[in-house]
C-alpha cells in the first residue's frame, strides 16, 4: 500500500544544512493503523508529508497502490492525492465556513452534484456523531468536536489512506481517547489504512498495529506494536519506553534521550 525506499530528506539553509530524514525505509500494508513516534525534532511530521509529497523527499522513491509519486506528473499526483485524507493537529478547518460546508469543500472543488455532495456529508456526520451540528461553525465547537469535522472532511473524497499528524495531542485524555477510537472504528468499518505520528506512547498502544520509532531522521527499530512494546530490541526504544508519555518529562531526561546514538549507548 505504502513504501518509502531509501528516502532522504535536506533542508539547505545559510545557516547550515539538516538531514530530516536519513535513508528511511518503511513499509505500510492495507488495513494498518502504523504509528510512528519519536520525540520533537525527529522527523515525523517530515516524513508522513513526504507520503503525499507534501514535502518532496531530496533522494529515494514514496510508492503508494503501486505507484511511484516520485515520478508522477504535477496534475497526475493532484489526482493521486485524493486518495490520501490528512488530519492535523490544530485541524485547520475553514472559519468561515460552518460544519456542514467545511466537510463539502473537496467536494465542491472536485465539482460533485450538490444533491452527491449532501448525501456524502450526512453520511460523514453521522459516521462522526455531530449531524445536530451541522449548522454551528468551529469557533462554536469543542477542541475533539472540531478534530471529528477535520476526520470528516478528510473522509469526504472516500480517499484509501488517511494521514494523522499528531491529531490528538492538543486535546485532553479522554477527548483523545474517543479520537482514536473513532479512527480504530473508520479503519474497521471502511477498512482505510491510517499512518499516524505522536510523541504519545499511549497513542501507539491503543489503536496501532505497527510502529517504527525515529530519532534523528533513522528508524531505529520496527516492527508489531506488540513485539516492541514487550521486547523492545534498541537502547533507545527501551528508553523511551521507560518513559510512557516522554514529552512531559523534565528537560534533563529529554536530553538524555536525544544524546542516545542512533547505533546504541
């Protein structure tokens, strides 16, 4: 479904280069939910936007259904993008549209029939729980209300992937947990495939089938979410594992953990 092959990504500056992402190799099969974790700065948000080319890696092949997005035409990936639905963490919904319209908008910018359009957003509404929302706007909506009207709208265009980027990690325990199992639902029902990052070890342990673990750009390790959690086989896994929810840990930890070598100790 998705294969990224010795992709690289630099960022040229005057004020000196970063490799974002060194020689990552990861495989995705149709129907994962695969987590990806590491801490801030690692390269995760650069590397599920190299999946759809929101960031166009400096070396390496993004294959996604069998296509390589490397290769494709500007107007041919626009057309291979629709099967990618994205998520954010602050959800990036339009403030001047209400509910009803934000879930149409890729719609309406495919062209679909207003009668189509309608039937597909009641049918998101209700598959996210919020059709007595339909009208209000995202300043009238909670913070995990607003993240099931992105998953909507992200839904809309019936796409095969759905890319999360730290979805839930503005939200409180408990609002982040219907999140996920919401996505846990949508990969079930619909059988979308779902690559997500997080910094939340939890996040992995609840809905993730998969993992690799990054720091510095390198996947360190891999694999079932149940292998690594139970063996974790790098120095570094085993850290973070140490440390459920890393981020919240103080300053003198962190640095440890971002000292630890990607080849060990």
């Amino acid at each position: 479904m998705i294969e990224l092959k010795n992709v690289s990504k630099l960022y040229e500056s005057n004020e000196g280069n970063v490799l974002a992402l060194n020689n990552i190799d990861l495989t995705v099969e149709k129907g994962d939910i695969y987590g990806i974790m590491g801490l801030s700065g690692a390269g995760k948000s650069t590397l599920i936007r190299c999946i759809n080319l929101l960031e166009c890696p400096t070396s390496g092949e993004v294959w996604v259904d069998n296509v390589e997005l490397t290769k494709l035409s500007s107007n041919l990936l626009r057309q291979s993008r629709r099967n990618m639905g994205m998520i954010f963490q602050h959800y990036h919904l339009l403030t001047s549209r209400n509910v009803e319209k934000n879930i149409a908008y890729p719609l309406e910018l495919n062209g679909l029939p207003k009668n189509q359009i309608k039937e597909r957003v009641d049918q998101l509404l209700d598959l996210v729980g919020l059709k007595e929302k339909r009208s209000n706007y995202p300043s009238q909506l909670s913070g995990g209300q607003r993240q099931r009207i992105a998953i909507a709208r992200a839904l809309a265009t019936n796409p095969k992937i759905l890319l999360s980027d730290e979805a839930t990690s503005a939200l409180d325990p408990i609002t982040s947990r219907s999140i996920l199992n919401l996505l846990k639902e949508i990969n079930n029902k619909l059988g979308i495939t779902i690559v997500l990052i997080t910094h939340q070890m939890e996040v992995i342990e609840q809905i993730c089938n998969k993992t690799a673990v990054l720091k510095d750009g390198n996947i360190v390790e891999q694999g079932l979410v149940s292998r690594v959690f139970k063996a974790p086989q790098h120095p570094y896994t085993k850290l973070l594992l140490g440390h459920r929810d890393f981020e919240k840990h103080d300053p003198i930890s962190l640095d440890f953990f971002r000292n630890v070598k990607v080849g060990g100790l």
